[in-house]
C-alpha cells in the first residue's frame, strides 16, 4: 500500500539519514485499498511495510507521539533499557546532572523528562488515567537524539516531524533550538546501510522556497541534504497532484459508495488526462461527488479553464496528420521493432 507521490522517488538503502517532503502535503491521499487518510498515516503504513518497527511523530504542541502501540512500547522501553545500563554511572555522578529516562545526559529546566504522548488512531482517551505532563522541547530532543543515534541495541526507527515549518527559534524553549541546530548536524551524519531515518514535512510548494526557509532559520544540515541532492534527488521529494493509479483509487472508491457510473473503455485514458493536472486530490474528490457519470463529457467538464485532452492515442493523432511521409514510416518500423521486442 504505497503512493507513488510520495514514495516512488524513496531510497532507503542509500546510507540517507533525512528524508524531506513538500508540496502538496496537506492533501488527503488514496492507497489500493481504496481508503483515504493523511501524509502521516500513509508515511507510517508505508515506513512500517518496509521493516521500521518504531515509528515517532513529533510536533511543536504533542511534542511525541505515536500512531500504533509498538512504537509507543519500543521508544519506552528503550529509554527503561538505556537508563538500567547506565544506572551505576549515574549513582556516581555530580549532583548537577539530572537523574531521568535519558540516564547522565544534563537536562536544563526539569529534573526528570515526562513520557511521550500517545495518540493512537482508534484510542479512546480513558478519564480514569493520569494525565501526563508537557514534554520540554529540551526533553523531546534528546529522546529523539537517543532513539536514532544512541541505543546500542538497534530498533528501525523513524522520526517524522510533521510540522517542519515551525522547527525555528520562535517555536522552542529557551536554547532548545540551539540544541536542536546541533543535533541535526550529528543526526546527518548517521551513515550505515539502513540508518535509523528522520522525515521531514514541510509546507512549501517549491524547492527554492524550501531552500530559503532552511537559509533563514539556519538549519544547515537540512539546506545542505537539499542542496546536494539537486532538482530531481533521491530522498528530496516534491508531493504533486495524484497520478493515474492513486486517481483510480479515488474513482473506483466513488463508484462504489456513490454508484457513480463509469465509461469503462476510456477509464485509464480519462484518468490519465486528470493526472496531467498538477490539483489535489482534494480537489478531484470533490468534483466527483457530484457527477453521475466518469465520462469523456464529464470530466472535460472538470477540467480548470475548460481544457480539453484528446482520447485518441498518439499513434492515431500522428496517422490523421497530413503530410510527415517519411516520418510516420520511421515510426511505424520503430513501433514494429518495439512490439516485436515486447
């Protein structure tokens, strides 16, 4: 269950330790199951299918958070773990250093870090709890340092932050933004065949504009992940409009909850024309709740400015041009050589 969008530009076994989107990525996206949802439930589906087991969110008001049990456990559990192994270094150490879940490290502000938030999709909150404290920005830095560079029993971790906008000085505590600076330069340097990852979700619709934000917040280690990888790098993806599956998804979704008719012969060239729109699916799924019929008529009917695609393929257009001799027979051998090959 994948969104070729969002994925088909992923490399995971290049040593990347970041992994930056923007673009559309306030979309609602449309999987092969037919069913609907947002960037972090489609990023968490497929991040999870390819073997990470412990899958953390982090936003400026959460702070962590997670949207299954297993990665709830595995980040507690690894903090329980890496405080036990350090237990006699921290019995002996200066009263300055604090005693907490991330064992000697020196937190400012707090003498312990509160556990992460859960927010489980299906969760419903129990009155009967004890509600958890605020995690300092502080706090939240250094589990998140802990749990991608720091265990020595590797768990495949994820940290997406969805909100990647707001990692700026107006949006953290104290020094916490210098720290966080810091960490993300030790963070880039992670190597290895499959390192643990850090996704990034930011708002911007360009990548100039992405580059610029970076610049101004100073967050160099992301500027230069950006800047190396180029235009059409690996691992730096723009979310543009759906394609042709993910717009078939969405159709055959409609037709059944809706009985929206369909003119099945020119579906997929239908759907290819939608693709050529650089719209959200958003936008397409509204327009579809109201037409009856996915036709030729209809969907020249949602097309912005009343543009107009031909059904015809190009080798029917190329055979009704006048004139070209000698060209349509160079291409006509071309394709015969081609059909010949498979």
């Amino acid at each position: 269950m994948t969104i070729a969008r969002l994925t088909e530009n992923l490399k995971l076994d290049t040593g990347d330790r970041f992994i930056v989107f923007y673009g559309h990525v306030n979309d609602v996206y449309c999987d092969d199951d037919l069913s609907f949802d947002n960037i972090d439930q489609m990023l968490w589906r497929y991040f999870h299918a390819q073997g990470y087991q412990r899958i953390v969110f982090y936003d400026g008001a959460k702070k962590l958070y997670f949207l299954d049990a297993e990665s709830d456990r595995l980040c507690r559990t690894g903090q329980t773990v890496a405080t036990q192994t350090q237990q006699n270094k921290i019995n002996n150490a200066p009263s300055g250093l604090r005693k907490g879940p991330l064992g000697g490290l020196k937190l400012v502000g707090s003498t312990s870090t509160p556990t992460p938030v859960t927010v489980y999709p299906t969760q419903t909150p129990d009155p009967s709890l004890p509600q958890q404290r605020r995690m300092s920005d502080l706090g939240a830095i250094e589990t998140i340092n802990h749990i991608i560079s720091h265990e020595r029993s590797y768990i495949p971790t994820v940290v997406v932050f969805t909100h990647a906008d707001d990692l700026t000085p107006a949006h953290f505590e104290g020094r916490a933004f210098r720290e966080f600076q810091n960490r993300l330069v030790t963070w880039a340097r992670g190597g290895g065949i499959k390192p643990n990852l850090c996704a990034f979700i930011f708002q911007q619709n360009s990548r100039q504009d992405l580059l610029e934000l970076c610049k101004h917040h100073e967050l160099t280690a992301l500027e230069n992940c950006i800047n190396i990888k180029g235009e059409e790098g690996q691992n730096v993806l723009r979310a543009g409009g759906p394609e042709q599956q993910e717009l078939l998804n969405a159709i055959h979704h409609e037709r059944l909850t809706n009985r929206m008719a369909v003119d099945w012969p020119r579906l997929e060239r239908l759907a290819a024309w939608v693709a050529m729109e650089d719209q959200t699916l958003s936008f397409w799924r509204s327009k579809l709740s109201g037409v009856k019929e996915f036709s030729r008529e209809s969907v020249r009917s949602l097309l912005p400015g009343g543009r107009t695609y031909s059904d015809k393929t190009a080798e029917e257009q190329l055979n009704e041009m006048i004139g070209l001799k000698s060209v349509k027979e160079q291409l006509r051998k071309k394709l015969a050589v081609a059909r010949q090959l498979g």
